[in-house]
C-alpha cells in the first residue's frame, strides 16, 4: 500500500498484538491508518504510534468499555479487522465445554460484539466503512481434534455474507480472508505439541511453503482499500494452493517447477 492509502482513517484490530494480527497493524499504519489494537496480552514489541487496549473481545462489557475508549480519543472505526483467534485441540466427547466455549467466543462471538460496536458508529458517521475478518482454509475441510475452530471458522463466512447484506447500502464492504498453513504463534504451538507436523504440511501445499503473516496483512489492506470498493460478501483463500488440489502428491511431470520430469 501507498504510504497515504489509509491517511483519516481508523483502523481497529483485534487480536492485534502478534502473528497475523500483529502484522496487519503494521501494514494498517505503513499506510497511514491511525491504528488501535484490542488484545488480551500486550504485545512483545509495541508498534510505533499503535495505542493497545487490554480487551477480551469474548466478553461484550470488555469490548463495549474498548469502543467507548476509542469514542473518548475522538476517533471512529473506518476499518475493522476481527482476528482475535484462540485454538484448543481435543476430541468431540472428550474436549471440555468451557474449551469449546472458548474458541467459539473469541473467534465468533468476537466477530459478532466487535462489528456491534462498530456498524453502528460507521453508520453514524455516515462514510462507509470496510469490516474483514480472518476466517480459514478449517473452514472447509475437517480437521480431526479442531472442531470449534472449523466451526468457528465456517460461522465467521457466514456471518461476514449476512451482514454484507445488512449494511451494503451504507457503503459499508464485510469481507473475509480464509489464511492456509502461515507461520504464526498458534501454528508453532501446534508444531511444537505434535498436533501438527511441518513436513506434513509443507508437502501438502503446491507452493511448498508457509505462509508469512505479512503476505496475509496486505490481503487486509486491499480489501480495506478503495481498490477493492466494489466487493463485498466475499472469502479470499489465501493457501499456496493447499484447498485446490485433488491429489494429494503428484508426480514431478505433472508439475511446472524445478523438479519437472519430462
């Protein structure tokens, strides 16, 4: 993005504190967008200029006393990023309810309180607004031991369509991104607990790499910028390619890289 793509501009991003969060604050204020970071932790290395706010984005006091904040500063949400995200892996049957609750609250229900508070103000206002929330390629497929999260994912599509709906003639764009394997905390977790393997992965996705929460950020700012102006209601999948292939190893002539048989 231009440096002044984003200059008067509010952009508010949960979750905002590392990984994919953390990067898209970055990107948001590279591009002039004066940036507020909702998170329950606070970030390793705070950004220059981005105002943190402790916030528990499942609790809709926590987030109602972070937008009133955001009111007093005598700012209002141009943007709106929801990517606050938790993962708790176990069984159906075996997992406990309070985990389930919580992944379901933090992701979704974050979604749902976050744009609460902010359609309205961006109604107010009176100037459109973009809202974007980070879904995921879980979405679409099954993922033994992640239930929540699919589900959580899967609802954050559908919610993004309903209130594309909603509020489109107010100019207000809601869309959403659905990242495949990026090296983030939760994904260094998953490898260091066993519950994900990196050869696995990275053999599984055509471009043979994960991807980097900046290359997810600046998905981000096109969809909050003027360019992408006339959409709204959509999924950009952001995979490497992990959700289009039908074979799961093809041989080197099927392929177009370096290691091509002919």
């Amino acid at each position: 993005m231009e440096p002044n793509s984003f200059k008067g501009r509010t952009a508010v991003v949960t979750g905002g504190a590392r990984g994919i969060g953390d990067a898209i604050v970055q990107a948001m204020r590279a591009a002039g967008a004066a940036v507020v970071s909702l998170d329950k932790i606070q970030p390793e290395e705070a950004r220059p200029g981005v105002r943190y706010l402790e916030t528990d984005v499942s609790d809709p006091k926590s987030v109602e006393a972070a937008f009133a904040a955001i009111d007093r500063e005598g700012e209002a949400p141009d943007i709106l990023v929801n990517n606050a995200g938790i993962q708790r892996v176990g069984l159906i049957g075996k997992l406990p309810f309070e985990e389930w609750q919580a992944v379901i609250g933090t992701h979704l229900s974050g979604f749902f309180l976050c744009a609460s508070q902010a359609v309205p103000r961006m109604l107010q206002r009176g100037k459109g607004g973009a809202i974007i929330s980070i879904a995921s390629t879980a979405a679409y497929v099954g993922m033994p031991g992640r239930g929540p999260y699919c589900a959580a994912k899967a609802g954050i599509m559908g919610l993004t369509r309903a209130l594309a709906l909603e509020v489109a003639s107010a100019n207000i764009r809601v869309n959403a991104i659905a990242p495949g394997y990026t090296r983030t905390r939760l994904v260094e977790e998953g490898i260091e607990n066993g519950s994900l393997k990196e050869e696995w992965m990275l053999e599984r996705v055509p471009m043979g790499r994960l991807a980097a929460p900046a290359e997810i950020a600046g998905i981000a700012c096109f969809l909050a910028s003027d360019a992408a102006a006339y959409i709204t209601g959509q999924v950009i999948t952001a995979d490497g390619g992990w959700t289009i292939q039908g074979q799961g190893r093809a041989p080197g002539w099927l392929t177009a890289g370096p290691s091509a048989e002919h």
